[in-house]
C-alpha cells in the first residue's frame, strides 16, 4: 500500500492553508479559474489549444486581470464594510488611549480572509486608503491634517509613511495602492494604512479640540461608538483573581518542572527552558486579569498567547501549554475543567504544522535528539557558515556599501564567490533570460551555472538572503556607508567560542527570506509568484520528512510549468548555502540534513508568517 500522504488529511490542510503554508498542486488551476472571465476579456483562453499567445502576452494580461481582480477585493460593503470600520475604530482607540501594544494586537489579529470579527487584510488596506484620500484631500479636514506629521509609534509602517501621505494629499492613496505594496509589502502597507488613519484622528481632535468619541463617531460611520470599547483587561482591583494568580505562579512553575523532569528524552536545559517560559505566559495572563490556573478561563490563557508572539512561535507556546495542561491533569486531585482545555488546546495545535502532521513532528523531534556537539560538527563545516567566516575576512575592519546598505557593484563578484554564486556587477540592464534557458540552467550542478549579470547585488537572492541574515544574527553590522564586523563575529570560529544560537538563526533567516525571495523581487504578479511561495514552502515541508515523497507532478499548462520552474530554482538557492541536498543530482527529492531541520523549520515558519500577511492581495503584484 502506499504511503498517505500527510497533506491529505483535512486537519493538515486547514491547518497549512490557516499559516499560508497551503500544498496544493492543483493551486495554480485554482487561481486561473478565478481569473479566467477577466483573461478571456483581454483574449486569453488557456483552456484552447488553439489560442495563440506568447508568455509576454500572458504575463501582461495576467497582470490585468489580477488588477481588477484585487480592486474588488480590497472594496468592501455592506457588513463587510461595517466590519472593516469597527476594527480601525479598535485600533484607532487604542491609540488614542496610548496602548500600541493592544493596536498592534488587533492589527496582528487581521487575516487575510474575513471572519465573523475581524475583515481581511485586503478589506482593511483597501478602507484605510479611502478614508485618507478624503480626509486628506478633500475640505474640511485638508487643512487641518497637512500638518500632521509621521507618528512616533508608526514602526512597521515607517517606511512607507510619507509616500502615503503624500499621495492622501493628493487623493491618490487608493489608486497607488498596487504600487505601494510593490514597493514596501502589504503588510507594511497595511500596518501604515491603519494607524495613519489613527494618527489623522488624533490629530483632528487636538487641532478642533472636538470630544474624541463625537470625532469618531461622524468620520468612521457604521462603527460600533467607543463607549461601547472593551475595557482594557487587567483593569479593577488589584486584590482580585488576577493578584491569586500571581501568588500561585511560582508554585505551578515549581511543580511543572518537576514534573518535566519525569517526562522520558527530555534533558536538563530542556526542562530549565520550558519552566521559565511557561513562567512567562502565566506572567502575561496574569498581567492581563487573567488566572491562568482556572481551566475556565484557559481560552483567554490562548488568546494572550496569540496576541504577545510572534505568529512564527506561537506553534511553540502552544506545544508548551499543551504540556502544561498535561501537568495539570496528572497532579491535580480534580481535573474538572482541565479536559475540556485539554480539548481546547489540542485543536489550537490542529491549526500550526507542527500538531497537525505526524509525520512532521516526529522528524522535528528526531532533530532534537542530536546533542550539542553533534549539531556543532555539522554546523561548522556547513556551507553557509563557512562563506560567513570568509566574509568577515574580506570585510576586516570594515569595507565600503551602497546607499542601500549592501555591496556595491565592484565588489559582487568576489562576494556572491564566497557563498558559490557566479555573478558580476555591471552598469547596462542584463537582457532577461527565457524560460527555456534557465530550465537548462537548472539541470547543471549547483556551482556550475552561468554567470549572473546583475546592476546590485540586491539582484542575487542569495546574496540578500545571506547578507540580511548575517545582519540579523550580529555577525555583521552597517553604518550609512560601511560593513564591519558585528559583535557575534566571532560566533561562527569553530571550537568552544561557535554559537549554535548565532548560527541557526542566520541559518533561518536565510531560508525565510529565499522562500519570499519572488515576493520581494519578483517583477512579474502574485497570481504567478503566490504558487511559486506556497509550492516551494511545501516543497521544503516535504523535505523534512525524509520517508515521504510526492514530487512536483506534471505540468498540465505553461503556467504550471513556470510554477515548478521557478520552485526549484529557489530550492537551488537553499541547496547552495548546504541547507538542502537532492538525492539525485538537482532533480530528484529535496532532503533537509538532520542537524539542520529545527532552523529550517523554523525559517519555514517565518516566512509562512509573512506570507499571511501577504496573502491580503491573493493574486496581487507583489
């Protein structure tokens, strides 16, 4: 019998498809299908053979299509409508109550499908953009908001801030958007479009000296009035529930380590990590009112969970209180309550990949099993290590960048060498290469492609994804003008002073950003870049589980084709930094060595964390 395909279960799915991590061959077909009354109308038909069209062609009405496409769904009405204004009122409140913290809760909480309370995220760029070309455009509010400035909290959006308000004042935000997610990403985008929103609010009310309630109340119809807001939770007094849990805490903390170390395969440091972190959950619920050792009230336990970590460890958190609640139904003399939050956890895990497949976790937790040393050896010798530490040799004290923060053009050659991509920096645009040629390129060994032509080193995927990665990690760090050495430097010289820490995070940064590397770079539209992320992420999944195996499929119509080239392309990009082998010279199944598979897993789950975000435009050109 063949193996079943951990992708098949329905909980799999769900689950995968919740974190933008979607397996789904037929995917492409899918979003064709959306947009094929929209292509006919250009002359496209991919269904008849006789349809005489090239990849330009297809590529320019693809682009079209998507553009109509995402106009409606970034154009919300009705209680669509109603409900993308009451969440900027949320965030708009909570601004105005000096709680970015719980804004950005609420924005965090914005997927890319509606639900039942929350809008999708294309709904809320789309509202937010409209909202700011009135009031920034048009009287009676033009003059009042030509004076607002960036808001300080304005973080995520920072960068696409004044391009936004400029074009507000313009009454062209809405019109811009596709280019403004170009740019800057539609999560920035949205991030911006959003507290901007709050921020004219705030500022009108300062500049009329109007009652801040009326002032929502008349420019954000249809939104639920702030008197009706939820109190900030952890209010009332500090002698309740909330300052019983407090005491207890320690106690719980105590006993789950005790506890932890009973559990079999489970070492010391393990134990120690876990304890401390469970501390920190019960610390925040407790901060929040909530008494984390009342099962009834678990739920809220998970939500303060979901709203304080980042999507790509929430997964974890939730295995950690999946144990917790282990604990409490062995060592309590009642556990009345405590299975139906055994219950309630359990499906939270169905929803992150880690709980949904098997498969998966059993090949993650056999990654644990490896011992310091043995993940040490590895990592030392490995590919995209040892590039770093060439790196900082050419770097020594420090050597000139661009403006952009990255090499310049002088000096791709010899960097792109080190982490084995053939390229050079040149001043005249390289023509594109078809797709037939860079299927033959792919079929050549890793180290021996062609040469890339390129004007920036922001051209090499590679190169970004190793250079952004070593930044993150510490290892180097950037002035206005100048690389030098940054103070993890030393992290990856072998022996005793060689950090697994310093090395698996750039090991995951660098597989997050190769996964979005299409998204970020990619000059053609998300109808066709959106299959390349999810196929390639999948791809990746797969290569986790070294006893399972599906392979990409044929091809049933060009654009699938394109698709699955462009997936192993970048798979060949992970392949190069030694993060990823292939069993039969380039073509046959993808295999994550064991030492690596917990930080590839992890820059996995970053970038499926992105994509989320992403996912706003569906199809858009991002």
């Amino acid at each position: 019998m063949e193996p079943t395909s951990p992708f098949d279960d329905p909980d799999v799915q769900a689950a995968l498809q919740k974190a933008g991590v979607v397996h789904r061959p037929g995917l492409a077909d899918e979003m064709m299908a959306e947009l094929a009354p929209l292509l006919a109308a250009d002359g496209i038909d991919l269904n008849d053979p006789e349809s005489d069209f090239d990849l330009d062609q297809l590529n320019a009405a693809l682009s079209d299509a998507t553009e109509r496409y995402n106009m409606e769904l970034s154009t919300p009405v009705g209680d669509d409508r109603s409900r993308t204004l009451a969440t900027l009122r949320e965030i708009c409140d909570a601004i105005h109550h000096d709680d970015v913290a719980r804004a950005e809760r609420i924005f965090d909480a914005v997927r890319p499908e509606a639900s039942s309370r929350r809008p999708s995220a294309a709904q809320l760029i789309g509202v937010s953009l409209e909202l700011l070309d009135s009031w920034h455009s048009q009287d009676p509010t033009r003059a009042q908001l030509a004076r607002l400035s960036v808001p300080r909290w304005l973080e995520r959006g920072r960068s696409v801030a004044p391009d936004l308000l400029a074009l507000a004042r313009k009454g062209r935000a809405h019109a811009a958007m596709g280019r403004l997610i170009l740019n800057h990403g539609g999560q920035v985008v949205a991030h911006a479009g959003a507290l901007l929103v709050a921020g004219s609010l705030n500022h009108l009310a300062v500049e009329d000296q109007q009652d801040y309630a009326q002032l929502t109340a008349r420019y954000l119809p249809g939104a639920p009035p702030s008197d009706q807001r939820a109190a900030p939770s952890g209010s009332g007094s500090a002698f309740g529930p909330a300052a019983a849990a407090a005491v207890s805490s320690q106690n719980t903390v105590k006993g789950f380590r005790r506890w932890l170390g009973d559990q079999p395969g489970l070492t010391t440091e393990a134990a120690d990590v876990q304890a401390a972190s469970l501390k920190d959950v019960l610390d925040l619920a407790t901060a929040e009112g909530i008494d984390p050792h009342d099962p009834e009230e678990f739920d809220l336990v998970l939500d303060i969970a979901d709203g304080s970590y980042p999507d790509h460890h929430v997964g974890q958190v939730y295995e950690l209180l999946h144990d917790y609640v282990d604990f409490r139904l062995q060592t309590e003399p009642s556990t009345e309550g405590w299975d139906a939050a055994h219950d309630v956890i359990s499906e939270e895990l169905s929803a992150h990949v880690g709980g949904a497949a098997p498969e998966l976790l059993a090949a993650l937790r056999e990654a644990e099993g490896l011992t310091d040393s043995q993940r040490r050896a590895v990592l030392e010798d490995l590919p995209l290590i040892s590039a770093s530490r060439a790196l900082l040799g050419w770097i020594g004290a420090s050597q000139p960048i661009t403006q952009a923060g990255v090499p310049r053009r002088a000096d791709i050659e010899t960097v792109a060498a080190l982490i084995g991509v053939s390229a050079e920096g040149v001043a005249k645009r390289p023509e594109l290469i078809g797709w037939e040629a860079r299927a033959e390129e792919m079929g050549r060994p890793v180290r021996e492609r062609h040469r890339v032509s390129v004007q920036s080193a922001k051209g090499i995927p590679e190169l970004v994804a190793w250079w952004e990665g070593l930044e993150d990690a510490g290892v180097i760090e950037l002035t206005a003008t100048r690389v030098r050495p940054g103070p993890h430097a030393e992290s990856l010289i072998p022996g005793e002073g060689f950090s697994l820490e310093v090395a698996d995070e750039l090991i995951s940064g660098y597989v997050a950003s190769i996964l979005l590397s299409p998204i970020e770079s990619s000059a053609t539209i998300a109808s066709f870049v959106r299959p390349v992320v999810t196929q390639t992420i999948a791809r990746v999944l797969e290569a986790l589980m070294p006893d399972y195996s599906e392979g990409a499929g044929v091809p049933e119509n060009p654009l699938q084709g394109m698709v699955q080239l462009r997936t192993q392309e970048e798979l060949r990009r992970l392949e190069v930094a030694g993060l990823l082998e292939f069993t039969r010279d380039g073509v046959g199944k993808p295999v994550i060595p064991l030492a690596l598979r917990t930080p590839v897993m992890i820059g996995v789950m970053t970038a499926s964390a992105v994509l989320e975000g992403e996912e706003t435009e569906d199809a858009e050109e991002v």
